[in-house]
C-alpha cells in the first residue's frame, strides 16, 4: 500500500498534521476499549504499532499481526522489548490464518477493514466469532463515508462504507459449537471519534464494539434483566420508520415540530459559542446540526437506537460541525461532573423509569450556571382513564404531570423550574403536520406506501383525540429553570401512536418471586381461553442459561380452565434454532413480563404440517436472516403485553405436543414453501422447520397458579 512505503506516523495517518492529532487521538481510542487487563489481545492489522506498545502495557498477552514484513518489523524494533508480544507477518483474508476456537478476549483493529472488500469482511467477521470466548469483544474503527486526511493520494484502495453496513456484518455474525449451541455479536457501543469531530469537523471516523454472547442465553438474559428495555429499542426502531418521520417532522428531525420547535426552544437557553451541549435522544442530529451551526457550540448527540444514529452521521456529511454523535443509554452513561453547559433532550425520557436518578446525573454533568430543556410526554395531574392507563402500560411509558415532573427536578437540586403548559400549541403543530401529510398523499405514497400513509394519517388523528379530549389525557407543556447552581427545563405533554386496546385485561397480581427463571403468575382466566402458568428455576445464574437447553413440557388438563407448562432443564439440542424457540418462555406478571411471537411463529409452522415424515430440518442460514426481525416482532410484543398473544402461544404449545412427540428422524423431506404471518402483518418464509432429535419430554405434575 502506499502509506507502507514511508514507515511514519504521517504516512500511516495520511495527515500532515499526523502528531498533533495522534496525542488526542490514540488516548481517545484506548479509552473506549472494554477492559483488557491480564486479557488474550490480536491486533489485526497493528502497522508500524501506533497502538500495540499501549495494549502491551495492560494485556496478558498481545498478537501484533500486519501482512507487510516491512510494517512488522518496524514495529518489532519499536515494541520488541515488551516479553508479552508475539509479532506476525500474515493475511487476515487467507483462509490459513487460524486461532484457537474461544481463545481470544479481545481482537482490536484500527483502519483495517476499509481496506478489504465486501466478501472479505464478511468472512474474517465470521472467523474473528469463533476465536472470541465468550464475553470477548471485538473492536474495530474505520473511515467512513469519506476521506479524513488531507494526504494526498496516487490511488485509494479504501472502500468508505457506510456504519450500518459494519454493524448489519458483525451482528449478522452466528456461530455453532460441536453441541449445536449458537453464538453471535452484539452491539455495545458505536461512537464517531471525537479528536475527528474537534479538529476536523468531520464525524466519519467511526468505532464498534461487540461482545460476543451465547445466542439464545442473551435473549432470555435481556428477558430477565433490565437491559431488554435498551436492547428492544436499540434494535426496534427500522429504517423505514425513521425516514418516514423524517418526511414528516423535515429533513434532520423525528420530533414534533421540526426545527419550528426547535429554533423556539434553542433560543431560551442562550447558548454561546464554545459550549458543550449534550443531547439525550438526538435522534437523527437535526436539533444538533443547528445549535452547532447557528451558536457555534460543540454538541454530543447519544441515542440508543442504532439506526438514528446511523442516519445521524449520514446527515452530518458536509456539514462541518462540532457535532458528536454516539449509539449509548443515558442511564448508563458517565461524564465528569461539570462536563456540560446545557442538557437537552426531546421526546425521550417518557422511556425512562428511575426519572429522579437520571436528573441528579443532569445535575452532576452540568457545569454552575448550566441549563437543562426537555420536552416529553406527560398525563395530567389524577387517575387516567382506563384506555390511557391500558395505553401507557402497553407502551411501557412512565408519566407524570408536569408539577410531578417539575418536583422531581427540585428534589434533584434544581430551582427556578418554569412549567408551561403548551398544549394548544401542539395541537395546531399536529394539524399543521397533518395537513401537509394529506395534501401530498400522492408523493407520500409513491415514496413510502398506502399502509405507511395510513399509519402516519391515522396515528396523527390519534394524537388530536388524545390531547384534545375533554378527558386531556394528553397535555403538552413546557418548564424553564435557570440559577447559578441550577438548569433550565422545558416539558412537553403525551403524544404517540393509536393503539387500539386489547381485549383481555392483564392479570391482577401474580405471586412472582424474585431471582433469575424462577417466576408463577396467572394468565387470563375467561371461560374459553383460560390458563396458568408456571416458569420454573431453570438455572442459578445467567451464565448457566448461556450453556443450558430448556425443553417445554406440557400437560393438557383437558378443561378450559387452564394448561400447565413447566419449564425444565434437559439435555442439549442439535439445533440452536430450537433452542431460541424453547428459551422464549411466556412470563407474565413482572418486571420481566414477557409474550414471544417468536415462539408463536415458530410452533405454528410446525402445527400446520399434517404430516411429520415432511418436516426437515430448517438451514441455519435462512433463519439467520430472519432471527433479527422475529426478535423484534417479539419484543414488541412483549413491551405491549399482549395477552392475547399468550393465549395463542399456549393453545399452539398444546396441539403441537402431539405432532413433537411423533417426530421421527427418518424419511423427511422439505415443506412446501410455507409462509408464517404475525399479527403487524410482517412476512416471513421459513422453507424448513428444525429437527427436534434429542428432545426429551413428559408429562409433569399438575401445578396451580
């Protein structure tokens, strides 16, 4: 390559500026790694070792590998002294460089993959999952987009790809050990480097992190812990879904109002040049793109959504502003206190459930005199009604009125709280969106779709009954807070998508106990669709979940009074794809509350073969590509709480059993090319369904709720 004929800094960063930017940086590189200490470390791609002598310094042991025998020995002579490095001259895209099977903790590149093309990605990606153990993670930082040096170059072998297409790779990532058990990448963390967006203004320098997890145990861990909520909407929010908004709301913005709002809430915080401004759920970086450009501030936009983020730094193309962006969970994220000079954040924080600590986080990010503007859903101050109380629940929501809202900032330490109620106001910015939607229905169709303009049309209409109502369910305002220790506010009231309610209420109180797999409740009780269920201890920890298959048994009481299903540990399955159906357990009544569609889709398919000598084995690439989009079928479902849903899974689970237990491993033959639906409509063609060989079941006791 032709920055490996000159072996410096300056021909390795192709910058003329290479030193002054490496001290910001490589630092800042280093920092986002996972821990490593004592840790199996290759470097892919180590170059003249920009970083391997900083890995060196905490890794137990540290492979520095670069296909140029010039490169390596450059940075053997500089790094040789470190006992714990082994130095190697070979092509990650040759078949023949092979590790051990889980024996790596961490693999680290740094510009590597740019420089290989689509096939060639694609297949190290596929390798570098199977070194990894478990909890291993693999990190990797690229150019993007576009150059980011000003070296100037005979020729460029760099494909600048977008984000979204590393992370749609890497996630993609399945892998299976002897035993049948799955593996795969998950996301932790996608962030534009800062040194880039600081210096250069530019947000294409691009890092990933994935951890690799055992593939059905992570599901039924986020199922049990906390981090469903993250892991949902980082992975629920589609493209589609997204671009639509966008059409609506204007170029850059997914909220209400679109930079109308935008310019009129900006300009009561009154930013000056050389500030930092954090946003909490930036969406897709229009609100940021201009405080950056009109009050020259420096702006860091977090979201959890994967996608916003990737349109984010799409849209910050050419823009040449101090804007950063991060995919990252607010309640998990950590600053230095005094970091900010003011905290924004629109139509966001109705997702978080622990408000109060969130806001003393606020307080502790920002510096004296900082200031804070949230607009967000709200409910009025007594009991809703019940539709709204079933729709905040399906949603999953947490709301308050804003004097709610307002003391919980007080008790935070702020002062000064200003609450203004802008309800009439939303409600002309509904209309006004509304009509501009109807009046291009042609254009909007041609882009999108009928459906997707119904969608929109019909969940504008909603908004309007919902905060227009004489029951108000829905009111929008605003709250301002300014002191010299304290920050400013600004509240928006309750608006969303229809939902149109369920018909069977969630059970009243359950009997859940508290710990990991170990739950009792009570499922619908009509005369017709009546069950109980039990999920028992499978396993004492997570970890153990990761390793171990859990078969379903079930015993049909032969009453409509209700079905036991009691889940048990057994033996390992040949097929993992099985074994992510038999993991999504329904749990009910707690924090962990949970409907898989999945589950549903996957048994339905098997009860709607008549004859089980045609069931074949289901490839485990076809379901690979569909195991994403039933994950979030089903976590969408498990957020609304749809029990109904539950219903069907049980009385599926039911006629089922007979055809499981009938199976045989002989004569079978592929189906004829069958077609699941959900209820959202959302297609999936499934050509084989998995073999069940090696599961073993029978008939448990009966057991009451």
């Amino acid at each position: 390559m032709e920055h490996s004929v000159d072996l410096t800094l300056e021909a390795m960063m192709l910058d003329s500026n290479a030193c002054d930017l490496d001290k910001e940086e490589r630092p800042e590189v280093l920092s986002l790694l996972p821990p490593y200490e004592g840790k199996s470390v290759l470097e892919l791609g180590a170059g003249i070792g920009r970083f391997t002598g900083e890995l060196a310094k905490k890794a137990g042991e540290l492979v520095a590998l670069d296909f140029i025998e010039s490169v390596i020995k450059k940075n053997e002579t500089i790094n040789g002294h470190n006992k714990n490095v082994k130095f190697m001259c070979a092509d990650v895209t040759s078949p023949d460089l092979n590790f051990p099977e889980g024996s790596l903790d961490l693999i680290f590149s740094n510009w590597l993959l740019m420089y290989l093309a689509d096939k060639e990605v694609e297949d190290l990606a596929q390798r570098m999952v199977k070194w990894l153990k478990v909890g291993g993670y693999i990190f990797f930082r690229e150019s993007c987009f576009h150059q980011s040096g000003d070296h100037k170059r005979k020729s460029n072998p760099t494909h600048y790809r977008e984000p979204r297409y590393y992370t749609k790779v890497f996630k993609e990532c399945h892998s299976y050990d002897n035993a049948g058990n799955s593996f795969e990448l998950s996301l932790m963390s996608c962030k534009c480097i800062g040194a880039y967006v600081k210096n250069k203004k530019n947000q294409n320098q691009v890092f990933e992190r994935f951890k690799r997890f055992a593939g059905f145990g992570k599901r039924l861990a986020q199922m049990l812990t906390e981090d469903f909520r993250s892991s949902w909407i980082m992975s629920s929010i589609k493209s589609s879904g997204i671009l639509r908004y966008e059409r609506v709301f204007g170029q850059g913005f997914v909220s209400t109002g679109g930079i109308d709002t935008t310019r009129e809430f900006v300009a009561k915080l009154d930013l000056q040049p050389g500030q930092k401004v954090l946003d909490v759920g930036c969406g897709i970086g229009g609100g940021d793109f201009y405080m950056a450009e009109k009050y020259d501030v420096h702006v860091i936009g977090i979201d959890l959504s994967v996608n916003m983020i990737s349109f984010a730094l799409e849209r910050a193309i050419g823009l040449k502003c101090a804007v950063e962006f991060e995919v990252a969970d607010c309640t998990k994220k950590e600053y230095p206190d005094g970091t900010f000079d003011v905290i924004y954040s629109r139509d966001t924080i109705l997702h978080i459930q622990d408000k109060p600590a969130l806001f003393r986080s606020f307080y502790k990010w920002l510096k004296p005199g900082g200031k804070v503007l949230i607009s967000d859903y709200c409910r009025n101050d007594g009991t809703p009604s019940a539709e709204f109380a079933e729709y905040i629940k399906q949603r999953g929501y947490d709301l308050h009125d804003v004097k709610a809202y307002g003391q919980m900032l007080r008790d935070a330490g702020f002062d000064e709280v200003i609450a203004e109620d802008r309800t009439d106001q939303f409600i002309k910015v509904l209309e006004k969106e509304l009509n501009e939607v109807e009046k291009e229905k042609e254009a909007f169709i041609q882009d999108f779709s009928e459906e997707d303009y119904n969608d929109i049309v019909g969940g504008w209409k909603a908004k309007l009954v919902r905060s227009s109502s004489d029951m108000h369910d829905m009111p929008f305002g605003n709250m301002f807070q300014k002191n010299n220790d304290t920050c400013s506010m600004y509240f928006s009231k309750v608006y969303g998508v229809s939902v149109t309610p369920i018909a069977q209420q969630p059970p009243s109180g359950s009997g859940a106990s508290q710990g990991v797999g170990s739950l009792v409740s009570k499922g619908p009780t009509s005369q017709k669709q009546g069950a109980s269920i039990v999920a028992t201890q499978v396993s004492r920890s997570v970890r153990a979940l990761d390793t171990s298959i859990v078969p379903i048994d079930i015993e049909d009481s032969g009453d409509n009074k209700g079905s036991c299903i009691s889940i048990a540990q057994g033996r390992h399955l040949h097929s993992g794809q099985m074994k992510l159906a038999m993991s999504a357990v329904p749990q009910m009544e707690s924090h962990a509350a949970r409907s898989p569609i999945v589950v549903s889709v996957l048994f339905r398919y098997l009860q709607n073969s008549n004859n089980p000598d045609k069931v074949a084995s289901l490839k485990r690439q076809e379901l690979q590509e569909s195991y994403d989009t039933l994950w979030q079928s089903a976590f969408a479902a498990l957020m609304r709480k749809r029990n109904h849903k539950f219903v069907q899974i049980l009385k599926s689970l039911m006629r089922i059993s007979k055809i499981l237990r009938s199976f045989s491993s002989s004569s079978l033959a592929p189906l004829e090319d069958p077609v699941v639906a959900t209820k959202d409509k959302e297609m999936y063609n499934l050509a084989e369904l998995p073999s069940v060989e090696g599961i073993g079941y029978h008939v448990p006791p009966h057991t009451s709720g």
